[in-house]
C-alpha cells in the first residue's frame, strides 16, 4: 500500500493489498493466499459511532490482477476500505466477498 498526499487531495493506491499484510497470524497468512481473487462490497453500511455512519450502501467491485486509486479528502474513508477489506472492523450491514 502506498499513500500519497497533496495539498488538496490524499490518495491510497492498493496494489495486491494482500501482500502487505504481515504473516505472524494463521489467518492473514491464508488472506495473503487470495491476493489474486476479486473484491467486492455489496451495500456496505459502515461506522465507527452510530451517529457518524461512514459508508451507507457503499457498493463496487475491484477484478483480479487490477490496481486501483481510492482518492478523497481528509477522513473520507479511504483508510477504512482497506481495513475492512483487511478484516480489523466487521461491517454493519452488507457484505465484502473476497474470491480465491
């Protein structure tokens, strides 16, 4: 994962998000495995205090072998796609299926 910044916008590139876990638990190792499969988020709902929800019905589809750019201002959630994705929070609502 890369992180860019600029005076008006900030950028996560994720390229192969799986290889940049760290291998020391069982089940990250086996996530690390999947790093060739699709990601997708299927109405998302999403957030840390109930009164701030940070994704409702938040829906796209990243296909194998493709790198992407989440692009977006200070605390738009950029950093919390990918640690969904990354499993340190549960969803809400919705589903984030990951292909072998």
């Amino acid at each position: 994962m890369e992180v860019f910044n600029n005076k008006n916008k900030n950028m996560i590139k994720g390229d192969g998000v799986g290889q940049n876990l760290l291998n020391k638990d069982k089940s990250i190792k086996k996530f690390v495995s999947m790093n060739k499969g699709e990601i997708e988020f299927v109405n998302v709902i999403f957030w840390y205090r109930p009164e701030d929800v940070i994704f409702k019905d938040l829906s796209f589809k990243i296909e194998s072998g493709k790198s992407i750019a989440i692009v977006g201002g200070e605390s738009s959630g950029k950093k919390t796609i990918l640690n969904l994705i990354q499993r340190f929070y549960d969803v809400k609502k919705g589903t984030i299926k990951i292909s072998k």
